[in-house]
C-alpha cells in the first residue's frame, strides 16, 4: 500500500475516533447532567412562549441523531395563559423526540435539527370572540439580515416525523373543525435562499374537515394516503402544494393548492381532479348538504371530476366551490326517471353571484350540452341551469325529435294513443324543482307533430294524417296550423288556450280550450263516438296524482271545448247540408249545440240544443227552424223520422216549421224509441199529397173519379205534441185540389194510431173561382160530409173506416175522436 493511503487512512480514524469520542463524552454529560440539560431546554422554549411549557422527562438516544445528539422528551406538554378558561391543551405528546446540534449545546444554546412526535394530541383552538390558543407563542422581530454564520442551522428543522397524533383545529368564531388522527406524517426539508421545501408522506384518517360546522364536514372518515412536495416563498408569504396523488378512501386524486400567510386569516386554494370516480363515491366526499342534494342522482360508469375549493382558516361562512365532471355515455338516475346514452359537461359553483355569499341560496349547478334518451325518446339541452339548491329552480331550452308513438308509454292509455308520425320540440323552460322533480314549468316555444295518426281513448275516435303546431306564449297555449283527419272528414283548426299553464297545473278542469276550425267536408257519422260515455277514468295501477298522465288526462276529460265551425258540406247518413256554421261547447260529458245554421234541401235550417252523455244513452234538447226546404228531400235526408206510412215519396212541397223537442239518441246515432217529447208546428206550401194510402183506400168508394193519387195544396199549417210513439195531431183543415179534409187525433209509431177525417164530398175544384176567402171557407164543409176513422187499433195496420162516433169527445183527450161504438 503506498504510503499516502496509509497516512490518510490515519488521519481518517483519528478524526472518526474524535468524533466518537466527543459524541460519548457528550451523551455521558447530558445523562450526568440531565437536569439541566432538561432546564436548558425548557428555559430556552419557555422564552418565547406566552404560557407554559413542560417536560416530564429526557432522556439521550445514543447513535438516534448521529453526529449530532438526541434525547427524548417525554410528556411534553404546552398550555396557554387562558387555558384554565378553555382546557384545550395545545400539545400533549407522550415522546417528543429531538435531535440537537451537539456543538451547539457545549457552547450552552439549544439547537433543534429534527423533531419526532408520537402518541401526541395538537388542539389548536379559537374562541368566539377570536382568541386562540396559539397565542402562547411569542411573535419574534424579523432580523434585518438572514444569519450567515452555522449557527443559524439551529432555526432550522431538516426532518420531522409524527405517528399517532390527534391534530384539531377547532375555530368557535368562524364555526370551522378539522380533527384529523394522524396515522403517520414523515417530511424532509431544505431551506434554499427564497424560503423552504418540504417532501413530506401523509397517512391520516378524517374525522372532520368542516369549513362550516353547520353544514357538516367534506371527506367524512376517510383515509388520506399520498406524498406532498411543498415550497414556501419567504418573501410573497404563499405556500405551494405541488399537484401530486393523493388517495382519498378508494379513489386516487390529484391534488394541488396554495396557502397564502400574508393575509390575516390565511387563505388558501385546494385543487382536485379525479379522471375516473363513481358520482356516488364523489357525492361522498362533500359536506351533508351538498351530498344530499347530489345523492338523489345517479350516474351508473365512473366520470371525470374536478374540484376548485377557495377559503380562509379565519372568519366565517363556507368556502368558494368550483365543481366540473365531464359524462359521456352513461347512465343518469333523476327523481323523474332514469335517462340513458347521457352525456354532457357539468358545473357546480355555490358563488353564482358574485357578493350574495357562499352557500345553498348562491349556488347553481349548470349541465352544457346535455344529450340523453327519456323512454326512448332522445333530447338535447344546450345549457341547463339550477339555481337555489334550497328552493331549486331549472331552466334551460329542451329539444327534441322523435317518432311520436314512443309517446304512448309516457301518457298512458287513458287519453290518446299514436300509431304514427313524427314531434318536433322546442322549448325553453323554467321550473321549480320539488325533490328534485320538475314541477310546473312556464313554457315558451313550440310543438309540431306531423303525419300522425291518433286514436282519442274516451271517445273511440281516430284521426290520421293530423298536423299540429302548439305554442307556448307566457301563460296561454295557441294551437296553429292544424289539420285533422277522420275517415273521409278532414278538419282544419286553430285554436287557443288562454291562461293555459296555470289552469293545467292547479285547476285543468277549468280549461276552455277556444277553436276556430273550418272544414271542406265533415261525415258526422265518422264523429259518432262524441255520443258515446267517456271511457272509465279510473287511474291505472300505480300512477299517482299529479304526474304527467293524470294530470293529461283530466285535462282532457274535465276541460271544456269551445268550438266556432264553418263547414262547407256536412254528411250524415242520407243527410246533405251545405254552408255550415255552429257554435259548440263541449263539457263534461255535455255538449251545447248554439246558432247552428246551414242550407239543405234548397231552404234552411237554425237550431240550438243539448246534449247529455249518460252511459249508452243520450239525452238531448232541440230547438229548431226550417225555412222553405224542399219537403220531400228533407224527409228522406231524416229517414222520414221513424214514420212508417207517411214518406218522403209522400209528400212534395216547401216546408217550414219550428220545432222544441227532447229525446234520446243512442251511440250509434238513431233515435231511442219513445224517447221524443215536444211541440212542432209547419207550413206546408205549395204542396202535394203523392199516392198516400190511407186517402186512396177511401176514395175506391167514395171519390171514384177523382185523381187520389196527387193531392195538390198550396197551404198546410199544422201544429204538433209528441210524446214518446205517439203525436197528437191539433185540429187541421187541410184544402186540396181534389177534396177537403179536417183532420184530428193521434199518429202512433208504433200501436195506437186514431185518426178522425171529416172529408165532404162535395168537389173543390170550383171553389177556386171564389175570390173571396170567408165566401169559401163558408162552401168548404157543404154537403154530405164523410166522418172516417184511420186506426191500427185492431190489426196494428192503419184501416180506415166509418167514425160512428162522430161528434163524442174523449174527456181526456178532448181533440181526439174515441173509437168505442
């Protein structure tokens, strides 16, 4: 070995030996002299504190701290002044570990370049009035100039390392408590020239982290497991937490932030972003108040989440709350349902307005771009907002397009039902929010549904090829550009609904929905099923008050109808009618019937009426007048009005009568037999009796060379009581071209007819030479006058025979002959 080596390795044990020695020497001096080494410190500490600070016991760690010295302090203890007022104890540690500058301690300082703390409690406590407890320790003048000399490496602590301490800070005034149990905190520092550096391992359990212990603690029991790389910048006071992963529970964060020590109560900005966390796990995390609200949703797949938290240790209230998550392709469960293929980019901040204060009241949650399919029917929402989380409101602009007939499951089928056609939305909404549910949106925008075909439940009804356009314009529904049709009857509408979304909501059967409907051609037949009873309204298993479908529903079934009709032609059966007008109003299983009027069979027809739905039978109330309508076309277009003998091949002429009559109509359209009560009166004019029966039976012996079978008139007014089968026919004087007749009695449709003719024989022809009118009158009953019966009462056929009770009243029936002999 050459010689140099030798004499280096020399001098290397002599100084190592030194050391040795010196290190023994110095760990044999403190156990000699332990109490003072124990005073020492505690003098040293106690300097700068404005309580008390106690030591139970030291004691040197050999080799612990190498090359400087160790001792270990055991039941180190520091209280305040006000503690005996407040008994919260700011630190109580069972071993206090330190490691000092052994050259230091010879020359008689105390330099501290590592500390260990185990099995301790920190309470770093304030009162309500603003009094903490760290005010024990004394707040020192900064130096004009940092130290350069080695001695001001005793300022410094290069390690430090806690285990099983109990940390709290506990703010009564700004009602904020962090308690955290420390399961282990390992950190190496460096001081370069700007200010510290700190690499620290954290593992700590949660027990609060309360901004506002009225609203509950964010990170409730959870694990807390990760490194930190912290600077602080003497000059700017500001701590930075680098970004780093931190384990929060189950779920990795990354987590960075500032800490600003210039401000008075520090203040701070945590930021936190998970790429991949379940929205249960994520809710969690939050205070109470929060995760109550947000654990009413659910979102099945993991989301991206980022969190911006902004506050102060000192003073009141929350802190700030910037909340992103991005969602794409998943799975959303709302209050209102369970909304698939959701995506979309959310926002929580509880500062919605800058200055009205951090909390519920100031918070908004917003969704952008929000794309989901509702029961299959598929929707967007450009932006989204909810406002108040203490009296939520929503708004936002709904959009959608789908095929119509997935309407079907969402209104049940009560109301309508589509087979086809297509909906196109557009609405902007606002609408409180009643656990999380929509409630009572004000609409603005439209509707428009096309080519679809629609069956009306209570009615049996069924529409194809309809069109309609819905507006929501403030409180009231207009109904635009709408065409309808029903078999061969096609019906264009507007219509509107005035106070619309207030009635629909708090009273729907209220509604008067007002239309203006114009028609080239209506079969009335096709609309038979508005006669019908409406369809059982008992609520389907399940469906509860309130929602969509019950409240469609009694809209549909309690509303009112109030409709103007211009129809150029109208059908029903055998009936034709041109130029159509009438005023409806459909009600609760009533229908009002007001200044119909139309044109048929070359005159006119005006009516007013009601009818009554009561199960398969309805009843119905009619005013009419007819103005010169041809008789013969009339009777037939009315199916001769159920009589058997008297026909529209019958009678020719220009009839007008007025009519009151109640009756009943079944669902089919006919009329309920013996249902017909009222009185009519007509004027028959320039008219003609055309092979009637009854007549040429009694002119085969009586006017054998008379034209029987074209009885010609040119007046007739006659007056009529029905009641039921029967009408009572007042006294008639009927005059003809071929004899004349007063007539007199009852008309049966069915068993019971007893008809009195008084018929003279002489010929009227002429009399039509006698200008006079009372002259004629007097000549129209001369001669040999024929009293003739026509009655069924026998064959249930009419026969006419002699009346040989001529002249006899019935007491009862003073107009109508008897048929006793």
């Amino acid at each position: 070995m050459p010689k140099w080596i030798k004499t280096i390795l020399k001098i290397t044990g002599i100084l190592v030996g030194i050391i040795i020695i010196a290190f023994i020497a110095i760990s044999l001096y403190i156990i000699s002299n332990k109490q003072k080494v124990l005073g020492m410190i505690t003098t040293a500490l106690n300097k700068n504190l404005n309580g008390t600070l106690t030591i139970g016991s030291l004691d040197p760690t050999f080799f612990g701290g190498f090359p400087g010295v160790s001792v270990s302090l055991r039941n180190v203890v520091i209280k305040d002044k006000q503690w005996p007022v407040h008994h919260h104890t700011l630190l109580d540690a069972k071993n206090f570990d330190v490691s000092v500058n052994a050259m230091a301690l010879l020359k008689g300082t105390v330099q501290i370049n590592k500390i260990a703390i185990s099995n301790a409690s920190i309470d770093l406590f304030t009162d309500t009035s603003g009094y903490s407890n760290t005010a024990v320790f004394k707040s020192n003048p900064k130096p004009e100039k940092k130290p350069t000399d080695a001695s001001s490496s005793s300022t410094e602590i290069n390690r430090f390392n806690l285990s099983n301490v109990n940390f709290t800070i506990d703010d009564r005034r700004a009602f904020k408590l962090f308690k955290f149990d420390v399961k282990e905190i390992k950190g190496d520092m460096d001081y370069p020239s700007s200010g510290w550096k700190l690499n620290m391992k954290l593992k700590t359990m949660v027990n609060s982290f309360s901004f506002n212990t009225k609203r509950g603690s964010f990170l409730k029991d959870r694990l807390l497991e990760g490194p930190f790389d912290i600077t602080y910048n003497e000059q700017a006071k500001v701590i930075t937490v680098a970004p780093n992963t931190l384990n929060i529970g189950d779920d990795p964060f990354t987590i960075g932030g500032k800490f600003d020590l210039s401000k008075k109560d520090v203040a701070f900005v945590l930021n936190v972003a998970d790429d991949k966390i379940l929205w249960k796990s994520a809710a969690s995390l939050l205070a109470p108040n929060i995760t109550k609200t947000l654990s009413m949703f659910n979102i099945d797949e993991p989301i991206a989440v980022t969190a911006d938290i902004a506050g102060s240790f000192g003073g009141g209230g929350d802190p700030s709350l910037f909340v992103t998550c991005k969602v794409k392709d998943n799975t959303l469960t709302t209050p209102g349902g369970k909304i698939d293929n959701v995506s979309f980019n959310g926002v929580f901040s509880n500062n919605y307005v800058n200055g009205k204060g951090l909390g519920d009241e100031n918070s908004v949650i917003k969704l952008y771009h929000f794309n989901g399919t509702y029961k299959e029917i598929p929707f967007t929402v450009d932006t989204a907002f909810i406002n108040n989380l203490n009296t939520p409101v929503a708004t936002g602009i709904f959009k959608s397009r789908f095929n119509i007939v997935k309407l079907n499951p969402l209104i049940g089928p009560q109301s309508l039902k589509f087979t086809k056609g297509t909906a196109d939305l557009k609405l902007a909404y606002k609408a409180d929010l009643v656990n999380y549910k929509i409630s009572k949106p004000l609409l603005a925008g439209a509707i428009n549904i096309n080519n679809a075909d629609i069956s009306y439940v209570p009615r049996n009804l069924y529409f194809k090829n309809n069109s309609i356009s819905l507006k929501f314009t403030g409180n009231d529904l207009l109904l635009n550009n709408i065409r309808m049709q029903n078999g061969n009857s096609i019906v264009y509408m507007e219509g509107r609904v005035n106070n619309f979304l207030n009635l629909y909501y708090n009273a729907p059967e209220k509604i008067l929905l007002t239309w203006q409907i114009h028609s080239p051609q209506i079969h009335l037949a096709e609309f038979l099923g508005f006669l019908n009873s409406r369809a059982d309204e008992t609520p389907s298993k399940g469906k509860s008050s309130g929602n969509l479908t019950s409240q469609l529903n009694t809209a549909f079934e309690k509303g009112k109808a109030e409709m103007h009709l211009r129809v150029d032609k109208v059908y029903y059966k055998k009936f034709l009618a041109t130029d159509a007008t009438a005023d409806l109003l459909l009600g609760d299983n009533a229908i009002q019937v007001k200044n119909v009027s139309l044109k048929h069979a070359g005159g006119s027809l005006k009516m007013n009426g009601t009818v009554v739905q009561n199960g398969s039978r309805n009843t119905f109330t009619l005013n009419t007048k007819i103005d010169n309508v041809n008789t013969s076309n009339f009777f037939y277009s009315f199916n001769n009005f159920g009589l058997k003998d008297f026909t529209s091949e019958n009678l020719k002429g220009f009839l007008s009568a007025q009519a009151h009559i109640t009756g009943g109509i079944n669902k089919e359209g006919n009329l309920v037999p013996q249902s017909l009560k009222g009185l009519a009166t007509i004027n028959l004019k320039n008219g003609a009796l055309v092979n009637f029966s009854p007549i040429q039976s009694v002119g085969k012996f009586a006017f054998p060379f008379r034209d029987l079978k074209n009885i010609k008139f040119s007046n007739l007014d006659g007056k009529f009581d029905i009641d039921g089968d029967k009408i009572k026919i007042a006294p008639m004087k009927i005059n003809t071209s071929v004899l004349n007749m007063d007539v007199v009695g009852v008309y049966s449709l069915s068993r019971g007819t007893n008809i009195a003719l008084d018929i003279p024989l002489r010929n009227p022809k002429g009399d039509t030479a006698i200008v006079d009118q009372t002259e004629r009158d007097k000549k129209r009953m001369r001669g040999i006058v024929l009293h003739i019966l026509a009655t069924d009462v026998e064959t249930g056929k009419i026969k006419i025979k002699w009346n040989k009770n001529h002249g006899k009243k019935d007491e009862q029936n003073p107009e109508v002959i008897t048929t006793k002999e």
